[in-house]
C-alpha cells in the first residue's frame, strides 16, 4: 500500500486518537467529579493512569517486539484493549473498578506512540517528519474539538448518562484501530527481521548515550513542572468556590479553546521543528508554557482563564511534536522505539507522580503558588536545556 494511503489513514488514527485524549484528559476526571464524588486519590489516578502505561514501556516493548506481528498490526490490538477496557468501565457499579478499567485502557493505549516513531522514522524523512506528523495532530485536534462539543453539551442536560461518553470513547478507539490496520508501508516487512534486544538491552543502551541522559534530566524537571498543573485545570474551573463554570464552559476552555489554540498553531511548529536547532525550539515553547501558566492560575474572570488556555493550547502544539519526535534527532536508525521507550518510562514516573504532587501542593499553597513552583521547575529545565546549545546532533537535518 503505497504511502499516500498511510497518511490518509494516519489521519484517521490521529481523529480518533483525539477523541481518546479529549476523553481521558477532561471528561473521565470531570466524570469522577460530577457523577461519582471521587475522592482525589481515585482522580490523581485517573489523570496519572497514561503515566502508568509510560513507566512500563520499556517491559511492554520488551515484550511486545518478540511478536512476529508488524508494528501496525501491533498498534491495531492495543486500540482493540483500549476499547474493551471503556466498554468495561461504562459497566462498573463502583467508583474502584471504573477507575482500574479506564487506568488499564490507558495503559494500553501509552504504548503505541514508540510503536508509531518506529513507523514514522520508516515512512518520513529527517526534514519533513515535523510537518508530516503535524497533519496527524491537527486531525487529533479536530477529534477533540468535535467531541468536546458533542461531550460537554450532553453532560449539561437533565438526563445526561456518562456511559454514553465512554462508549463514544469506545468507538473512536475501535476506528483508530481500524485505521490502523489499514497502515501498511513499505517497511513492515522488514520491522519483522530486525533484531531483537532483551529488555535490559533496549533500557540500558539509549542510557550509554550522555547526551541523551543529560536532556531527560531536564526534561523530567519539565515534565514535572507541567503535569502537576493537567488536572487542576479543570479543578480551578469547576469548583464552587473558584469560577464554578458549567461543564460546557470547562468543556469550551479547556477543549475548544486549548485545541483550537493548538490546531491553528501546529503547521507552524512542524515547520519550525524541522528548521530549528532542537533546544531553541524547546526553550522557546518553555518560555510560552511559563507565561500561560502564570495568566490561568492567576485569572479570577472567565476572559483570563480563556486567554491562558488559548496561550496553553498554542504551546501544546509544539510541545506534543516535540515530546513524539526529538528522540529521532538523537537515536541510531533502527533504534528510535529504545530511545522512545526510556523517554516514555520516565515521562510516566513524572506524569504518574506530578497530579498527586499538584492536589497536594493546592491544598497547602492553593492554585497560585502551584503555578509559581510549576513556572520555577520549568524555567530551570530551560537553564539545563541551554548547556546543550552546542550540540550538533540537535541541529536540524535536511
């Protein structure tokens, strides 16, 4: 199948896959709020369950590259999971078990992103994956635009049923791995021959390299930084004693906005991915973050929660090509899914540690000196980010 067809269904995986975003990253959380009263233990693990999924990685590609299945046909089950998982927690009686269903789904889900740098390193070239993968998440942006809409506007009627937001979950996941399925290229077969290093292996290895270590660390500061502020996003919008909005004013600013934010900017960010040295990229997108932060946590009307968002959303843009792509200006060819799967793991210690470490820190500081730690942590990866400035394997490659 030639590869006009992989990116038709790439685009196709990437609607669905907003669908799924959209759907673990604000309504399961607004969800376990409004319908079930969830404790903030239950919540933190809702928002932390794709960090889970991040931290086991490296164990999960360790395993899941001993099977003889190309990488898309591996992708297409994982999506098959996810959907199962959904369906099970729009099932659960108990706050507990919709919580484990919808952390398993996201588990699940956590792993396709190192299947899919492999496929992209196949399919694009060094010079046009930024733009190339900046399609993909536009049309992951439209997805979760049009559910967020669609998601928002039924949780705000009398008779609204959470269930049927979960089982739209459950469809798009379905389509993606449809999508998926469909995504055969032209090295899919040789995927199959490549060898196969043990799990200790495809972990040590990428930590030989210094300079890729060295920008983990900053990038953990970062990430740490960051997360910790997801899920009180929705808490400072939704509680009765911050702006109390309605769940389709939350759903307006932290969907519609952020994403179309997001969409808008994303072509630009690709372009910019590919002509830029990496670091004056990342600090770059820092120095956004640092400022949407400050402005949302700091609004007390709706017009400045609006303008943190659509700060945010724009920054997102960029963030998310940088966070699926830099591993490719860094890893061997054949050994992007090893350096990605570190990368993940500890992205998943940060994001599963960093929402209990953000409800923590709100109850003692409360959401504006949230905001001053998260802009400190973020403005000192930048200061490590600079130390690399130098680096020529970071510089962009035609």
């Amino acid at each position: 199948m030639k590869n006009h067809t992989f990116v038709r269904s790439d685009l196709v995986r990437g609607l669905g896959q907003g669908i799924l975003e959209t759907g673990f990253g604000v309504f399961i959380i607004l969800i376990a709020i409004r319908f079930w009263e969830a404790p903030d233990f239950y919540k933190a693990a809702l928002a932390g369950g794709g960090s889970i999924g991040l931290v086991l990685t490296p164990f999960a590609m360790g395993v899941i590259s001993r099977n003889k299945l190309p990488g898309s046909k591996k992708c297409m089950l994982l999506l098959v999971f996810v959907a199962a998982f959904i369906f099970a927690a729009s099932l659960s009686t108990t706050v507990f078990f919709f919580t484990i269903f919808l952390v398993f789904a996201q588990i699940c889900l956590s792993q396709v992103p190192s299947l899919m740098i492999q496929i992209y390193s196949s399919v694009y070239n060094a010079g046009e994956r930024g733009k190339k993968i900046s399609f993909n998440l536009i049309a992951s942006t439209m997805g979760g635009l049009l559910s967020s809409f669609l998601f928002g506007t039924y949780l705000d009627t009398v008779e609204a049923d959470f269930r049927y937001v979960l089982w739209g979950m459950c469809v798009a996941a379905l389509i993606s791995s449809f999508a998926v399925w469909r995504m055969k290229y032209d090295g899919d077969s040789n995927e199959i021959s490549r060898s196969r290093d043990s799990i200790s292996q495809s972990i040590c290895n990428p930590l030989q390299d210094f300079l890729f270590v060295k920008i983990l660390l900053a990038w953990m500061i970062l990430g740490f930084g960051a997360i910790m502020t997801f899920p009180l996003r929705i808490e400072y919008l939704s509680r009765e004693d911050q702006l109390n909005l309605s769940n389709q004013e939350i759903a307006f600013i932290t969907v519609a906005i952020f994403f179309g934010a997001k969409v808008m900017s994303m072509y630009m960010w690709g372009k910019l991915f590919d002509r830029m040295h990496f670091m004056k990229f990342r600090i770059l997108l820092n120095f956004q973050m640092m400022i949407a932060i400050l402005i949302y946590f700091n609004s007390a009307t709706f017009i400045g929660v609006i303008i943190g968002s659509l700060l945010a959303g724009s920054v997102m843009g960029g963030a998310n090509l940088a966070w699926n792509l830099w591993v490719t200006k860094l890893a061997p060819a054949g050994k992007e899914k090893d350096y990605m799967s570190v990368h993940m793991a500890l992205t998943g210690l940060r994001g599963g540690a960093a929402p209990f470490a953000g409800y923590l820190l709100e109850g003692r500081i409360g959401f504006d000196g949230v905001s001053y730690v998260s802009v400190s942590m973020i403005l000192i990866s930048s200061i490590l980010f600079a130390t690399t400035l130098k680096e020529t394997r970071l510089v962009a490659k035609a």
